[in-house]
C-alpha cells in the first residue's frame, strides 16, 4: 500500500477529483494549505501599499491505495492538475505500512 500526497493548485482540485473519482477512488482526504516552493511567493499592492505574500495557498490531497494503483492515480493527478506553470504543485508517495478501519477493525487493504 501507499499514500499518495499531491500539492496543487486551488482551482485546479475540482478537475483532479473528477479524475481520481472515474478512476473509482475510494477516499481522498483534502486540506487547505499554504507555502511556496521555486515561485517563493510574489508581491501584491493594496491601497498603494506593496506587500509580500510568501506563502501561496494550496490544496492538499491524500490518498491511500493499493500498489497496483499507484501509477494510474499519478497519472491521472498529473493529467488535471498540470497547467504547465511555475508552481503546478509536487505529488509524493509514500510506503503505507498498515491501515485500519475504525468502525469494523479491519487492517491491511480491505480497509482502504
């Protein structure tokens, strides 16, 4: 098993989980991120003023799966997620050494 993590663009999370859910996807677990990779922020004007932003907002998703899995869901994030940008995002994988199920106790891939 492992767990996929993807830092993405914002607007781009409606198109990857369309793509992760024709996959037929069973869970993802998105959070509202910030930080900055390359792109290190940028600077914004608001009432003459300028002002740095340094951290970038971002989503992150998580997603465990089987290994037989892995390569198709990275795919499919690269595909929908891409705008050929700076600061399209990374995506990081991870062995997954065991998963359990609260509610029925199951372990191991049966409870993904």
């Amino acid at each position: 098993m492992k767990l996929i993590t993807a830092i993405i663009k914002p607007f781009k999370l409606d198109d990857v989980r369309e793509a992760l859910m024709e996959l037929k996807v069973q869970g993802i677990t998105v959070s509202e991120v910030k930080g900055f990779g390359r792109q290190k922020g940028h600077t914004e004007l608001y009432r003459g003023a300028e002002y740095v932003i340094d951290f970038l907002p971002k989503a992150k998703l998580e997603i465990a799966v089987k290994d037989e899995e892995v390569e198709l869901i990275i795919e499919a994030i690269l595909k929908s997620a891409q705008t050929g940008r700076i600061g399209d995002g990374k995506i990081f994988v991870q062995p997954l050494e065991e998963v359990i199920r609260i509610r029925t106790g199951e372990i191991g891939e049966s409870a993904l």
